[in-house]
C-alpha cells in the first residue's frame, strides 16, 4: 500500500484593485516573491475601490484621500488578504490604525509624459498654438503647466490609462499627461511623445515606486515582504511622503517633489502652487539619507514660509475639503 503525504502550502493572499496596470503591478509582486519563497502560495483578491467606481466626477472634486485604497484595506484589517499592492503615490500618507508601509520597491522614472494623438505628431507641449486642449485630472499637472504655458487649455481627464489614451485619440484632446511609469509597465512606452522635465513638471508624490500595505508588525509578511525593498526609493518616498504630511490638508493639492540621492546625501525639491498657476513656491532641502523623514518636514517648513499656507487654504475653500 502507497500513502501519499500531501504537504500543505502557506497561502498569503494579496489585495489588489483591478484596473490593468494594478494587475500588471501586483503579479509581478507576485512573481518576484514566488521566486524568493517557492513554499508559499501566494494568491491574487481583485477588489473594486471608490474610486474605480466613481468615474464621472473630477478628482479633486471627490477630494476624499484613500480612494484607491480604501477597500483594500478593509480587507487587510478583517484578515481576508494580508497585504495589498499599490501604486505608492495613490496611497495616504496617513495609514488606517492597525496597518503600515512594510515595503517599497525600485523606484522607475517618476517623471510625468505628454501623449498626443495621430494629428498632433509634430508638436511639444513648448509648440502647441493657444487654445490646444490638454487633459489632466491632477491638480499638480495642471497647476504647473499653467504657469509655463498659460496659452494652453486644460480640460479634466477621468478614467484609467486605457480610457483615456481612447479618449485623447478620439479627439477629446489634443494631448493628455500621464505618468511615464504607468505606461512603462502597460508596455505602452510608445505612447510616451515627450517626457516633462521636472522644470516644469514636478512629480507627484510616490510617483514610480509601488508601497506594498500590510498589517502593522505582521512579522510573518513584513518578513516575506522585505526582499522588495529599495532602500534608496524607501528613503526618497520616506522625505517625499513627510513632506507632504506636513503640507496637505485632507484634499487632493498641487504639491510636486522631485528627489535624488548622491552617496549618503538626500536632495528634496518641493513646489505648492495656486490652481492658477499664477503663484508657484519651490524649495530645495539637502541633508543625510537616514533623516529623510526630518528633511521633509523641514522642507514642508521653509515653503510655508514662503507663503504656502495661503495658497493651500484658498485650495481648500475652492475645492473644497472633500
Ligand atoms: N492616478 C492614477 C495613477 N496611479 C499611479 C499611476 C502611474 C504609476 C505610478 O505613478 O507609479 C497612475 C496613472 C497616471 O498618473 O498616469
């Protein structure tokens, strides 16, 4: 008589939403841990945020942060999943009690492209004749484009990456900005006609690296988690995200950073500006790579010195605060 001795596998569950570029960003987090720990199952949950669902109104309009993450979360705090892929930039920078950043992975360029459609092949955003329509749904993109080029107009853009690459080449547009990460990993880099210097364009928040969420001190995952970790774009984000901390007031701002580390120094460029783009605050902090968390406080400090406060409050009576 044969016995087989089935040897049962750990299951970890991952928390995702569905849209393609959180799919393409979650099973490679999957892939790469498969690799590191080949005993463990690790299994997808696709779940819908708000913000998935609610696809009619302007960003800024619905304010409320956690939109695109909120769901996820639920699941993690219920035990349902163990911990949930993100795109960091989407992700608060004030967690739900229980919960914590347990990793954050090789940045990619978190710089911000201008996509065209057939008929506007030949311009730039610095060649557009006034009045071509730019779409964005980002309070920051819009803002600082405005101020560099004040001849153009900008219309909301709501959707995924897909909806609106179709929306741009139905026409709707004359050219939209996106995330250059984004289409990176949709394998769209084709759709990449110009990529914004930060001069103009300041990154968002986050903007490149993925924040994996997951239960606070789940020593378990944090473990498992810890062979994606990115030091440098850890520490980068860690000044990025206090910054902003500091600066924002429960709705979504045009607060753009831009970061780099040399050795052990940490450079912190940030920027607030007015919706219309008239007032536009920049400050550069620069320190050690270990205080990236003071760094960003300071930064946040010296801008509102600057009169950064002012701007902010009048954002938070026009927009409202979610
Ligand atoms: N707001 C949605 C979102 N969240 C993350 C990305 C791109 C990927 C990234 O920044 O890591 C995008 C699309 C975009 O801004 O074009």
């Amino acid at each position: 008589m044969t016995s087989t001795i089935e040897t049962s596998k750990r299951t970890v569950r991952i928390g995702t939403r569905k849209s393609q570029l959180a799919l393409v960003q979650t099973y490679w987090v999957k892939a790469e841990l498969e690799k590191h720990f080949p005993d463990i199952e690790f299994e997808v949950e696709k779940m819908s945020t708000q913000g998935d669902k609610i696809l009619d109104v302007p960003l800024a309009k619905i304010g409320d942060k956690g939109l695109f993450t909120k769901e996820l979360e639920v699941g993690m705090l219920n035990n349902s999943t163990d911990f949930a892929v993100h795109s960091l930039k989407d992700l608060p920078t004030n967690l739900p009690e229980g919960l914590m950043l347990g990793c954050v992975t090789q940045r990619v360029d978190p710089a911000d492209a201008l996509a065209v459609n057939e008929k506007n092949k030949d311009k730039t955003l610095a060649t557009f004749p006034e009045g071509s329509v730019i779409g964005t749904s980002s309070l920051r993109r819009l803002a600082q484009l405005r101020h560099h080029y004040p001849h153009l107009e900008f219309k909301d853009i709501r959707g995924n990456v897909n909806t609106r690459l179709a929306k741009l080449d139905a026409g709707e547009y004359d050219g939209i900005i996106l995330a250059v990460a984004g289409l990176q990993r949709l394998n769209m880099s084709d759709r990449i006609h110009e990529v914004i210097s930060p001069e103009v364009s300041l990154h968002a928040v986050g903007q490149g690296a993925l924040g994996i969420e997951c239960r606070a001190g789940d020593e378990e995952i944090l473990k498992i988690l810890k062979v994606l970790e990115h030091s440098d774009s850890s520490d980068r984000t860690m000044a990025e995200r206090s910054f902003l901390r500091e600066l924002e007031g429960g709705c979504q701002v045009p607060i753009g950073v831009n970061t780099t580390i040399d050795n052990d120094s940490l450079v912190v460029v940030g920027m607030v500006a007015s919706l219309d783009g008239k007032q536009l605050l920049k400050n550069t902090v620069t320190g050690k790579k270990q205080d990236a968390e003071q760094l960003g406080k300071d930064l946040a400090a010296k801008l509102r010195e600057q009169g950064a406060g002012d701007i902010l409050a009048k954002i938070f009576e026009e927009v409202g605060r979610g």
